[in-house]
C-alpha cells in the first residue's frame, strides 16, 4: 500500500498565513466550529436543505485562502474578516436564522457591504493593473474609481437578475414583497389614454375572493429590489470616494489598504505604488 504523505508547502503556506493573520485564523475558526454545530444539529433534526447550507458556507469559507494561494493576491485582514462575516450573516443568520424576516434592515445592510466590497474588488482589479511596470499606462484617480463604481453597480444588478431568476423559475421568494398603501398605474384609466391614476388609502386586497391580511397592496419585488440597488448604489460610491484619495495620495489611505487586495511579488513582497510623476500630478 502506498503511504500519502501531507504536502510540506501546503502545511508551511497555511502555517504563513496563520502567523501573518493570526486575526483571521480566529474568526474563521470561530464561525466554521459554530457552522459545524448547526450542521451537525440540521442533520439530527433532518432538515437536509439547511445541512447543505451549512456544508455550501464551509466551503465558501475556504474561499479567500483558495484564492491567497493559487493566483498570488494577498487580501487585506479586515477585508478577509469582513468577507468571513458577510458568508456568515447572510447564509447562516439571514437564511437558517431567519433575520431577512425578524429584522427589516438585515438585507439592506448586507445589500450596503456588498456594494462597498465590489467597488474595493473592481479597484484593486484596475488599479493592479495601473501600478503594475510591465503595462506602460497611467489612468487618473477619477478613472480608476468610476470604473470600481461600475463594476460594482454591475455587481449588483447581476445579482438581481439572480433573484429574480430564482423566483420565476423555483417560485422562491428571494425578491421580498412590499405592502403599499396607495398605487398608481395606467392600466386603471378606463379611457385607455396612458392617464396614471392613483388609488390611495388602500386597506384590504383580495385575490381569487380571499383576502389577503394585509393593511395595503401587495406589491412583487419592485421595492426591494429597488432598495437594494440603492443601498448598493451608496456603498459603490463611498468606496469610489475613498478609492480616488487613496490614488491621489499614492497609496496613505488606511481605510482603503484595508480592503484592497493586493498583487503578491513571486519575491513575497506586494507591489507598491510607483512615485507620483509630475504629469500625473497634474493631470486628474
């Protein structure tokens, strides 16, 4: 029989990081033991869809280690925590937890990182490129945050077309519904002339004869996934923000290093910000 012996460069890269990410290595721990307790529990109790759950964030934990590993990118502590959080709250509390329903702003909240950690993936995606002295370009500080702006907005309306997609094709409810107390629409004007009318103080809707409980009109989706962009929306552009002064100031933005994944060197050190030349300085 053959003997298989555990990778010595696997054990040392994991060791690395540990030693350099102590931090980290605590709040994934922390967060896999509590998500091994909940898988351990659904399949005792035999809820198998929560079980895989459980078994899907075990895997998307190991997720920023992966991707330190094999494409050479460094990711920043907080960014690393936040992204362990994020799998955490929005699967296990969101999901197994119920808090999408116990508390209203949960999904907005996750909607708000969302944004902000796409804007800080679409700048470092960019900007790698821009400081990298292989590729002989320079884009401007206002470039360089429109795009993380963009990419992270695209992001977001992926997303939706996700939900969205979800709920016509598995009748989920992904898309949360929203009660309205009054509407407006063409298709209630009886001259069929596109004349939006409105119907306010609306207290009871009934479907096929039975009413439906809610003090208002039920409206599909178009609320939340509205909300969602929008909270979106604000975390693109506060990390847009902060992304256009961190480039202004070559690279003394803490807040930014704290998110911004980085380009690993095959000599282990990260590729810095090249010297601000005078054309750049003036130029935006």
């Amino acid at each position: 029989m053959k003997r298989h012996h555990r990778d010595p460069k696997n054990a040392r890269n994991l060791g690395a990081v540990i030693h350099r990410q102590p931090s980290v290595f605590i709040v994934y721990l922390v967060l896999r033991l509590i998500v091994v307790g909940t898988l351990i529990s659904s399949i005792l109790r035999g809820e198998y869809e929560n079980a895989f759950i459980c078994l899907l964030v075990l895997v998307l934990f190991m997720l920023p280690f992966f991707i330190q590993q094999n494409f050479g990118i460094e990711l920043p502590s907080t960014l690393e925590i936040i992204i362990l959080l994020f799998i955490f709250a929005s699967e296990i509390l969101g999901e197994l937890g119920c808090y999408f329903i116990s508390y209203p702003h949960w999904d907005s909240m996750l909607h708000t990182v969302t944004g902000f950690l796409c804007a800080a993936t679409g700048f470092a995606l960019i900007d790698i490129l821009n400081r990298n002295s292989r590729i002989k370009f320079t884009l401007s500080p206002v470039y360089v945050a429109l795009v993380a702006f963009c990419f992270s907005m695209t992001v977001g309306v992926l997303w939706e077309f996700f939900e969205f997609g979800m709920d016509r094709l598995f009748l989920l409810d992904m898309q949360k519904d929203t009660v309205v107390t009054s509407i407006t629409s063409v298709m209630l004007d009886p001259t069929n002339k596109n004349i939006p009318v409105t119907i306010d103080g609306i207290t009871s809707v009934a479907v096929n004869g039975t009413d439906l409980g809610f003090n208002g009109y039920l409206d599909i989706g178009l609320y939340d996934t509205m909300a969602d962009l929008f909270v979106n929306f604000i975390g693109a552009v506060v990390f847009s923000v902060i992304g256009y002064f961190y480039i202004k100031r070559r690279g003394k933005g803490k807040i930014a290093k704290a998110f911004i994944p980085t380009l690993v060197e095959p000599d282990g050190e990260q590729e810095q910000l090249p010297p601000q030349s005078s054309e750049e300085q003036d130029s935006l």
